[in-house]
C-alpha cells in the first residue's frame, strides 16, 4: 500500500503584516498558524484512522465526516489566502481585472453593486461560513454563493474568490462589527489572482 498523502499548511504569499491596517498582523498569525493549522493536522488524523479503520472493514461515518469538515477547511483557507494581497499592492487594484470586471458590470451594473450585493449576503450567514463569488466551469456567468461551516464549492463551480465570515478572521479587530470587517476585506482583494480564477489560467490548487 502506498504511504498516505500528508496534506501541508501551504505558506502565506505574504508577510503575517501586510495586510495591516485592515487586517492584523495578530489575526493573520492566529488564523493561519493555528486555525488553519489545525485543519491540516486534523485532516492528517481523520485520514489514517479512515485508512486503518477500512483496511479493518469498518465503514466510520463519524472519520467521514471529520476529513469532510478538516480537508473543507483546508481547501477554503488555502483559496482565500491567495485571494487577499497588501492594499499597496497594484493587484488590489480592479483594473488588474478587466475581464472579470466586465462582467460583473454586466451582471450587476457596476463594480459598487456588485460589491453592495456580496455585503448583503456575506452579513446574511448565520453563524460560522464563507461567501464565494463563483462561475460555472465552462462559462463565464458570475453566481454569489455561501457555504455553512468549512463546506467547500461544490457542483462543479470555480471560486473566483472567498470571504472568511467565521469569527476567528475578523473578531479580534473588528468584535461584533463584521459590516466594518467585509469593508476592509475590499481592500485587500487580490484582483490580478480573480481574474486568472475567472478566465481560467490560474494554476490549480495544490492540497
């Protein structure tokens, strides 16, 4: 039998601070160093035990369902870190962007309304979960979709980009006031890496 897959924190594109004022150097070490940290170790775990429990014949719908939640928290914190870049960065800029802009345009009548709609869903998640903008995999029609818990994209959608609304992303910095949090979040958007996500010339995502 081949030796199991061990799943690795990927490292940041950044520095713990660049994304300082409008997210913290704190809550980038906590979030990454630990929070995702601990889905990798967790997705690591629940994998042995899965691959021992099976080799035995047991069929452990409770390890199923730890490498759902652990392996979707490892793959939605690994898409949304590329997703952000320092706000001085050009690539923080929506001319970076032109495809993807243009089609938003198109969808939603302009940049602001666009990003007025995403705010709207993103502050409607009850409790923990993400907000994605996604595409279809052969086309191009923009969809603003939510995921309860670490739940991945699914039913064969492409993200384009992700907002963390759990609270260990922003309660540090902003309490209660995630309005405050998915304002500051625009700031730090990596457009140059949405529009390879949306023209579909980015790489693929490594696990």
């Amino acid at each position: 039998m081949p030796p199991q897959h061990q799943f690795e924190l990927p490292p940041l594109p950044y520095a713990y601070d660049a994304l300082e004022p409008y997210i913290s150097e704190q809550i980038m070490k906590l979030h990454h160093q630990k929070h995702h940290q601990a889905y990798v170790t967790n997705l690591n775990t629940a994998t042995a035990a899965l691959i021992t429990a099976l080799n035995k014949g047991d069929v452990n719908t409770a390890l199923q369902a730890a490498i759902k939640f652990h392996g979707g928290g490892h793959i939605n914190h690994s898409l949304f870190w590329p997703s952000l870049c320092p706000a001085s960065s050009p690539s923080a800029s929506p001319t970076f962007a032109p495809s993807l802009v243009a089609a938003v345009e198109a969808q939603f009548g302009s940049l602001d309304g666009f990003k007025a709609e995403m705010k709207r869903l993103l502050l409607g998640i009850q409790g923990s979960g993400w907000g994605w903008v996604v595409k279809q995999d052969k086309g191009r029609q923009l969809e603003l979709v939510t995921t309860k818990d670490q739940d991945p994209v699914e039913g064969g959608k492409k993200v384009v980009f992700g907002v963390d609304m759990w609270e260990h992303a922003y309660y540090l910095q902003y309490w209660n006031d995630k309005a405050a949090y998915v304002d500051a979040v625009w700031k730090v958007i990596n457009w140059e890496v949405a529009e390879r996500r949306f023209v579909g010339t980015a790489e693929e995502l490594r696990l």
